[in-house]
C-alpha cells in the first residue's frame, strides 16, 4: 500500500507541473461560478471536515514523543500537525479542480459506467467516514454526557441529526454559498473564542501565539519530508486526501469563478493554509500550556464540528445523487430525503463496525487517476493537446447560482 501511495503522490505533483507547464494562464469557469471569496469558502468548508476542528489536541503529544515514533523528529509538533493538513496537500485538489473544470468536458473518462460506479462508491464512502469520525471524537470531547471513552445513544441521534441536516439542505444548490460562508465566519469566530481562552492576559501569552506561528516555519523548511508518508498514520492521513480529492475537485470545479490555473492553485494552497495555521497554533497553546478546555470551549468546538459535518456532507451528497440521477426531482423530496438518510445512517455503522477503510477508498482513488492518465494517452492525447481553456457554454455570471436547482 505503501508503493502505491508514493506513486499516486508523485503521479499527482508531475500533473501539477504539467498542467502549469501547459495551462497555468488559461482562465477557469465553471458551469455555475461565483465570486473568489465565496469559491474559497465552499473550498474551505467543503474540502475540510470535522477532523480540523477535533483531531489536533489528541495528536500533538503523540508528535512530541519521539522516543515512540523516532519518525517525527526533523521538526516539531505543530509543524508536523500542519503538514497533515495544509498548504502542499492542498494542490491534490486543485489537481481534480482543474482537470473537471478544464480537461473532463472534452475527455469524458468519468462518464463511462465502470468510472461512474467507482467513483460514487468513493463518493458515498467517504461521506459515511466524515459522519463516522464526528461520531468517533464525540467522546473525547464531551465526557460529561458518558464516560469519555463510549459512544452513547445521544451520540449516535447527534450524528443522525446532522446527517438529516445535510441532506436537507443538499436538495437546493442555492443553499451552497450560504451555508458555505455561514461555515466559514462561525470558524473564524470560534478561533476568536478560543484565541481569547488562550492567549489574553500578560504580553508573554500573547507573544506566546507569535511564537506558535513561527513553529509552523518548521514545516515550509522540511516541506520535502512531507512529499511522502512518514510512518503508517502519515499514509493514513495522504489516503484521506486522495479520497477527498476526486470529489472536492467534482464539487468545487463547478464554482471556478474566471480565475487563471496559477491563481486557481495559489488560491488552493494559501487561502485554506491561513485560517489553518492561526488555529493549530491557538490549539497548540492550550496544548503546552495546559489549559483545560472542558465545558463551554468543548461545546464550542462540536457545535463548529458538526457544521463542517453537515457543510460537507451537503456537497458530497449532492454529487453522488446527481452522478446516479437520484434527484430530488425525479424522486420527490420526501423519497431523496429518506433514500440519503437511510443509506448514510447505515454506511456510517459501517466505518463504527470496521467494516470499511479510508485507506481503501484512497486506494480507489489513486486507480482512477492512473485508468484516467492511461485513457487519455490511449485515446484522448490530441484532443487534450488541442484544450485552449474551460468549455464555451461556461459563462462567467455569478447569478447563475441563484436560478440553479
């Protein structure tokens, strides 16, 4: 598994050179595009999920112990945290952004029916993990409803609450940029919050956030070791995003707003590594110095993580259900309701039951760019040869969104 990820990794940067090379000033509309802010907040919102929010403080102290993983040593805890999910990462999704946006319309690999069934199993798969891992943390971070380590029935109801939220709110595209932007500003709220719990008091607490900052440079000076995975939880992470990848690139290609395929991938790379620096580093205070964040602050925390949940539940469930034609209109609201409903609930007991891995769905993944890189040199190299930009038919109007179902 281990070959197969650095392949799928090295595959995938080579595409990136190769598509700057060729296209890196060619503009980017999609068929429904918006304004760059809302772009960048449906790519934060839905390119991320609850593990931003709920999975750092479990992990800083295993980062920190390099007598146990030796692995870790080239740079500090933080860093490593931040190499796990940002700036680098973020260029597998511009990789399948741009490919739907510019190359898919002409070469159609994704609608022949072999593709078109892998790709929705990824899709609904991964959709059951995002639910799955919000029921997973739900003990760690809120002890005082059970014994911080069992999942009780207000956990699963919790879960299944958001998983009706979500499909709810994916029977309307128009709920996309509100939900996306309401995501993006309750983020950034809850950072204030816990900037405030962390850091404000004397001058050497808040010089203590500077500091924090400064650690993630450890990342950018050891960015190569990142390239590929470091031990069996790094190829863990590097398979959750390759699963990620295809479906972010499916859902966020649509919203590219006239931006240039330079712009696309600066936008990828450094508008999500932002928001997720400044908050690592407010965790990674609460980690070093020990400050409880029990109560109000892990209330919070949730509270955030299940809008991510449902931020990006809504996306995904939206394109699996578009690719197999179960719409809303043709199923009527209550049966696309019910269908969604039952068929997350049910895949999400899978992931609980171990039934089902990331790491196969990354693996998934991983095939279908190499099927798709061997169709094209088959049968599509000159029509790929002769791409000049994004189809005709894609407009650059930003209203469009407001009269799409």
């Amino acid at each position: 598994m281990t070959f197969w990820l650095s392949a799928g990794i090295i595959f995938t940067l080579l595409a990136i050179a190769v598509i700057l090379f060729k296209w890196g000033t060619v503009r980017c509309v999609g068929v429904t595009p918006v304004r760059t802010f809302t772009f960048i907040a449906i790519l934060f919102t839905s390119g991320l999920d609850v593990g931003l929010i709920m999975f750092p403080l479990t992990e800083f102290a295993g980062y920190a112990d390099i007598k146990a993983s030796p692995e870790y040593a080239f740079a500090n805890p933080l860093a490593i945290e931040f190499g796990f999910w940002g700036f680098l990462i973020w260029g597998f999704y511009f990789l399948t952004c741009f490919y739907f946006c510019v190359i898919e319309p002409k070469v159609k690999f994704f609608e022949i029916a072999w593709v078109r069934l892998i790709n929705n199993i990824v899709i609904i798969g991964t959709c059951a993990f995002t639910a799955f891992l919000l029921l997973s943390n739900l003990p760690w971070y809120l002890p005082s409803l059970g014994d911080g380590e069992s999942i009780i029935p207000t956990f699963y109801l919790m879960v299944f609450a958001a998983i009706c939220f979500a499909v709810y709110s994916s029977t309307d595209i128009k709920y996309v940029r509100f939900l996306s932007i309401s995501t993006t500003w309750l983020f950034i709220a809850l950072i204030a919050f816990m900037w405030f719990g962390a850091f404000v008091g004397s001058d050497a607490q808040t010089s203590a956030f500077v500091d924090n900052l400064t650690l993630i440079g450890g990342y950018f000076g050891n960015i190569n070791e990142f390239v590929l995975p470091l031990n069996d939880y790094h190829a863990f992470y590097l398979f959750w995003w390759f699963a990620w990848s295809i479906m972010i690139g499916q859902f966020t290609s649509r919203f590219v707003g006239g931006l240039k395929t330079y712009q696309v991938l600066a936008a990828m790379l450094i508008f999500p590594s932002i928001p997720i620096a400044i908050w690592f580093s407010v965790l990674y205070q609460y980690h070093e110095a020990g400050i409880a964040t029990a109560g109000l602050k892990n209330i919070a925390m949730v509270f955030v993580g299940v809008v991510f949940v449902i931020n990006s539940l809504d996306s995904l469930i939206r394109l699996y259900t578009d690719n197999l034609n179960l719409t809303v209109k043709r199923l009527g609201k209550f049966n696309y309701i019910a269908l969604n409903v039952v068929a997350l609930s049910l895949l999400t007991l899978l992931f609980k039951f171990d039934f089902l891995q990331i790491q196969w769905v990354g693996a998934l993944v991983i095939a279908l760019f190499f099927g798709c890189a061997a169709f094209i040199g088959y049968s599509k190299l000159k029509t790929v040869k002769n791409i000049e930009g994004s189809p005709k038919d894609n407009k650059l109007d930003y209203t469009k969104i407001e009269t799409v179902s």
